[in-house]
C-alpha cells in the first residue's frame, strides 16, 4: 500500500495523532526509543546543539486519557486484562499502569500501520522490558517475536550491592513470515590461522560470521561524547546501532518511521543508506537538529545534504486508505453463559469472534455464546444506553433477551434517524 505521508517529513506532535493518521501497512520498519518510566526528566545540557530538547519520563493518572482505556478494551480486551493486572499488582500508585498504558495504545497503532514484510525494534532497558516483552506480544502474537538483542556499553559508575547495569535491551517483532530480513556478519580476527581462517590486506588472519544477538559496544560505538555525531541530546544512540537494524530489516526504497525521533539518529541513518523516513517528536528541536545533522552528516550528490528538502508538519495527516464517507463502526454484542441465566454481557468489540473467544478460553466447558451483535457507528452511546437501563454488576445486565435486543435496535434505529 502507497504511504499517505512524503518522504522526509518531520512531525512535531504527540505521535498517536499523527500515527493515527498514516495508513495502515504503509512502513516497512520501526524503530523506537521511548521514554523508559524513568520516573525523572530530561533535558539536554545548555550549549549543545540539542539545547531546549527537554522530555518527561513520568506517568501519572492524569497522564492516562479514559478514551485509550476505553479503545483497548473494545478493540484489544487481552491487554486490557494485562493492564488491570499491572494495576492490581501495583495497588493504589499505578504508575506502570499509566505508563503501560500510554505505550499500549501506540504500539497498537505502530502494529496498524506495519506492512506485512515489515518489523519493529523497541528499544528499552530493565525499567519496564519485561511488562513491555507482555505487551508486544499481546499486540503482535508471541509466535512473532523474533528477538531480544542484547546492547552491551562500558560508562563510568559501579555498583556494589549488585552488577552494574550495562546494557539495553532490543526487542524484535514481525508481521508476518514473510519480513523482510538480510543477515548481518561480523569479522572475528584470530592471532593464528586455522581451517576456515582468511587473510586480510593487512595480514591478519579471520573469520565471517552471522552476528549473534548480543551486541558489543565496540560494534555500535554507543561512546560518542567526542564524536561528531554528538549532540548533547540526553538519550542520544549513535549511528552505527540504528545503521546496523536498518540494513538488516529493510531496502534501499523502504519507508522508516521513528515515533520518538528526539535527536533524529534514525531519519539521518535511514537517508544515508537511501531509505525513506518520517520522524515524530513532540519537540520542535527534532526538526532543527535533523537539518542541521543532514547537512553535516549526509552527502547528497557530491555536496552537502539541502535543509529544503525535509518537510515541518504540526497537523495530523489524514489518512487515504479509506473512504471521506468513512464512519468508525464497532459491533455491540450479547454474550451468554448458562451458568447465568437471564444475566447477558453486554459490550463493545471491534471483532466479536475474537471477544468470544476471549471468554471462551476462560472457560474450561467453553459454554459462553453469542447471543447477538450489531455493528453501529453509535456504540457507546447504545451500550450505556442499555447499562442505564438493566439492573446489572460487572456488565452483565439482568433481563430478558429478546428486550435487550430490541432497545438495541430501537436505540440504533432512533440515533440513526436523529
């Protein structure tokens, strides 16, 4: 499918409206660095170049729109449960909740708007990588999980009530089986030859190897605070990393898109190996910082890369796979269990099969039956209209089907005739 969005273009916005607006398996690879729930802020140091970049790593209720619960638990009811659990565990201060659930509903557009040969790398660290691993499979199926990359890096700092903490974690998800993937090797030299050995110009004896999954900070050069490439952005990665996934799961021609793009690492290594991208960031800096690193760090036949050719968006894009008509519509359906007569679920769901299935799988006789559903583009106002009406505990509304399933109607009909 054609990508809605040009070529170059940085977004400046909170990223689930512009995601939101990308149509659905356009991009061929993602790659992102959110904030990690840090619990802290960060800016960038005054005198750099990333001077006045500055993001927030906490999450508080206030944080958490009621209208991203409310999508997850019509659209994705497996990471509903999965974020109530978070919530339970947490008890009254449920900041992972909030964080979780400010990533959940991105991620499930990210997911949207991959193509089927297409992945997505997160990049996090030991904060939040294990709830984060449950969410991205909920979302892209744990059968599509392909890796947890190990980012290895040698700072300043010791630890001595536990190991230091030295590396970040990568997770690999897919689409599909068909991704698209191109091998990587390593060179590893040996001070004396043997079978499978060669030599180099230089004499030294080697050998090619698939790289692994653990990845050494000598190979990425995570140490760029002399580099050129360094900004003072504070989470800044360098080149090499992004320049590494970028070459192994996508092609020259590919679309890239960056959802936290901060410092633009990943809009600058996907132009320097002929790669589309779209990068998104809530601070204006990003697209002063991309322009600026374009121009120092790309050559553009023969000269330096030209600032003009990178596009500044603040408005949301719309979406062109579908039609100006479209109306978002959601079934609301009747669930059933004999276990509770005259007790019906009633609820909203973007694939009622899949909610059935959901109870189902709860259920060791797997006696829950769908009763009904209507698809409607009135769905929450039908379903609160019926929860005010029955007697009900948990969702579950006591009364008559056949009742139900006409004031369902009945309030369609008059929503649509209004």
């Amino acid at each position: 499918m054609q990508n809605n969005i040009a070529n170059r273009t940085i977004f400046c916005k909170d990223n689930l409206d512009i995601l939101q607006g990308i149509d659905s398996e356009s991009i061929d690879l993602i790659y992102l660095d959110p904030p990690f729930n840090k619990k802290k802020t960060f800016t960038a140091p005054i005198g750099s170049s990333a001077e006045g970049a500055a993001f927030k790593d906490i999450f508080r209720q206030e944080d958490v729109k009621s209208e991203w619960l409310q999508t997850i638990k019509e659209d994705k009811d497996n990471i509903f449960n999965l974020l109530e659990a978070v919530k339970n565990i947490e008890g009254r201060t449920s900041y992972n909740f909030c964080y979780l659930a400010y990533m959940a509903i991105r991620l499930i557009e990210c997911h949207r708007v991959l193509k089927d040969t297409g992945s997505l790398y997160l990049h996090c660290d030991s904060t939040m990588s294990h709830s984060l691993k449950l969410l991205l499979d909920c979302i892209f199926g744990e059968k599509n999980f392909r890796n947890e990359i190990i980012w290895g890096y040698r700072t300043q700092g010791v630890a001595m009530k536990w190991w230091p903490r030295k590396h970040d974690t990568i997770f690999m998800y897919v689409k599909k089986p068909n991704y698209t993937y191109i091998p990587t090797m390593e060179r590893q030299y040996y001070a004396k030859p043997f079978r499978h050995t060669q030599i180099d110009d230089s004499g030294k004896f080697y050998v090619d190897t698939y790289l692994r999954d653990i990845w050494d900070h000598d190979e990425t050069k995570p140490h760029i605070s002399q580099s050129p490439e360094r900004r003072g952005y504070p989470t800044q990665k360098p080149l090499a990393l992004l320049e590494r996934i970028i070459k192994a799961s996508s092609n020259e021609g590919d679309i890239v898109l960056d959802p936290f793009c901060g410092c633009a690492t990943t809009c600058v290594a996907a132009e320097r190996l002929n790669r589309k991208w779209i990068g998104i960031d809530v601070s204006v800096k990003a697209f002063e910082l991309v322009k600026t690193r374009l121009g120092e760090e790309v050559e553009w036949d023969g000269s330096l890369f030209q600032e003009e050719l990178v596009t500044f968006q603040t408005k949301a894009p719309k979406r062109t796979d579908r039609g100006d008509d479209y109306i978002l519509k959601k079934s609301v359906y009747i669930i059933s269990n004999p276990q509770y007569p005259d007790d019906y679920k009633v609820g909203i769901a973007s694939d009622v099969n899949n909610r059935l299935n959901s109870y189902q799988t709860s259920d060791p006789n797997r006696d829950y039956r769908l009763e009904y559903h209507l698809e409607t583009p009135h769905f929450r106002a039908i379903e609160a209209y019926i929860h005010e009406k029955y007697a009900n505990k948990h969702e579950w509304v006591q009364g008559t089907l056949n009742n139900i399933i006409a004031d369902i109607e009945d309030k369609h009909k008059m929503m649509e005739n209004a």
